[in-house]
C-alpha cells in the first residue's frame, strides 16, 4: 500500500512531546518529511530547550524518515517565518501545516491574572494565525505563479473550547477562536488550493493529565487506551492527505477510537415580533425559547437526554 502523505512536506508545532509528538512520527510513517517545531519550555510556556524537537526528529530518522528540528517560537511573527522557512530550505516545498503549539496556566477566572489571560491566547491563537499567516502567504504566491497547490492546515481545538470547562477561561476562549478561525480561514483560502480544518481531540498529555474529565479514562481489557495520543494522529494524517481535500471549514472531536463532525453554533428556537421589542416583553419571551432550545453539551460534545 502507497504510504498516504509520500513526498509531502508537514510542519507540526508543539511537535516534541504529547500530540505533535504523535502526529510527526505518524506523518513520517506515511512518508511525509516532517519539520518539528517546539520551544522546549514546560507545559505552562517557561523556560526552552532543544531536546523534546532533536529527540522527536531522532525518531523519525530511525524509522528512515526524512525530519529537521525548528526551535522558534511558533507565535512569534518571526518565528512563524523561521518555521515556514525551514520546510522550504531543507525540503523545497510546504504542504500541510499542523498548528498544535500550546501551554496551560489554569486558574478561576476571579483568581486569574493579565498575563496567565495574554500568554495562554497569544500561544495557541497567535501560533495559530502566525502560522497560518505565513504558509497561506507562500500557498497564494504559488497559486499565482500557476503552480498547482494541494495545501492543508489542521489546527488544534478543544473540547474546552468548544463546550467549556471549567477553571479554562483563557484557554477554552483561545481553543473557541481557532475553532472561528478555522471556518472563515477555510472560505478564505479555498480559491488558493487550501483546505483548513481542526480537531478537538481528548487524549492524555502532559496537557490534560490532571483533568478531572480523564478520571478512570484508563486502558480497557484488551488493552486499548481510548487516552492515547496516538490515537487522534490517523485524523490528522487523512487530513494532511490528498484524500482529503473535498473537506474543509469543519471542526472534528476526536478521541480513542470515536470521530465525530462538532456542528457549530446554529439559530435555535426562535421568534420575530416584527418590530421592536419592549424590555417588558421579553419576561414572557426569553424563558420560552430557552426551554425549547437544546441544553449546551458536556465535555464530551454530549447533550444530555438527547
């Protein structure tokens, strides 16, 4: 069997641990050559190293792949450029770009400060544009050389994001824009040969191993973990892949062996007085449509009773 991605060029940010980590050697066993952006801090975005990009990159070598390191930091205007740089000077191309980089700095929203708010979003939402930004501006000078282009961006959501969670303020706010971000980039980039989905994955990381919601979530019987993370990478992978380019502006769940298509905010129940409305009205309105309108969904994407 052909590999899926042979001779695409990828670039995955927070590639050296969890997630990324996953999808990088996954991409390689497909055939990509891989381009292994990560910083090296902790998992709350302090400190930097080599190692979690060099080591990733080891792997990949050692199962006969093509992989480079990238040490920049991916929400960094400059580093952004850096990453999309490399795939273009080491391997002459650029075809898919993953943008997963990220870090937590949980806290109850009273208890919550300025920074932990600005580093969290600028971190998963400004890599994501960053990113993003650069590869589409490479994909458009292609497109209007005449060159063929069969681009992809999957970007990293959350379940957080998408229902809530709580103690996430930041980082379910930051996972919600990407989740936007990816609908209306998609329609942007379409005329360029780009599709742009996302994935709102459940898998245990360094990321989510303290989360409640993951309690229990352990290894079945036959020794499957519905935690892994390798398991959200065949996702990504198909949709690095030229299978996939009839899908884009859609946001997957994913997690174990279940996908799912998360439908996004839609007009529920409804009414039209035709006319302006009194405040005092509304008393006899809004608890109506409420109750006729579906409850928001759990952690999971579930809505209870349905």
């Amino acid at each position: 069997m052909t590999a899926m991605c042979e001779g695409r060029v990828v670039i995955v940010t927070g590639g050296g641990r969890g997630l990324g980590r996953a999808h990088a050697l996954e991409f390689a066993r497909q055939g990509a050559a891989v381009v292994v952006n990560d910083l090296g801090g902790d998992v709350h975005g302090r400190g930097g190293s080599s190692e979690a990009a060099d080591s990733v990159v080891a792997e990949i070598r050692a199962l006969g792949g093509r992989a480079v390191a990238n040490y920049a930091d991916a929400a960094d205007p400059e580093g952004a450029r850096s990453v999309v740089q490399t795939a273009l000077s080491e391997f002459g191309r650029l075809d898919v770009l993953v943008n997963n980089a990220g870090i937590l700095r949980d806290r109850m929203l009273v208890n919550m400060d300025r920074p932990e708010w600005d580093e969290v979003v600028r971190v998963h939402l400004g890599s994501t544009f960053s990113c993003t930004r650069e590869a589409s501006a490479h994909w458009r000078a292609e497109a209007k050389a005449g060159r063929s282009v069969d681009a992809r961006v999957i970007n990293t959501s959350s379940p957080s994001g998408l229902y809530g969670n709580v103690g996430q303020a930041n980082y379910g706010a930051a996972k919600a824009g990407i989740a936007a971000f990816t609908v209306i980039a998609a329609t942007e980039l379409a005329r360029y040969g780009v599709t742009v989905n996302a994935i709102a994955p459940g898998a245990r990381t360094r990321m989510t191993e303290d989360l409640a919601v993951l309690d229990g979530a352990r290894a079945d019987g036959d020794g499957f973990d519905a935690m892994a993370p390798e398991n959200v990478s065949p996702l990504v992978v198909w949709l690095g892949g030229p299978h996939s380019a009839g899908v884009t502006g859609r946001v997957f769940n994913v997690w174990g062996g279940r996908i799912s298509v998360a439908e996004g905010w839609r007009a529920g129940p409804g009414v039209d007085k035709g006319a302006r409305w009194e405040v005092g009205e509304l008393t006899e309105v809004v608890p109506g449509l409420v109750e006729r309108a579906a409850p928001n969904a759990n952690m999971w994407g579930e809505v209870p009773g349905a």
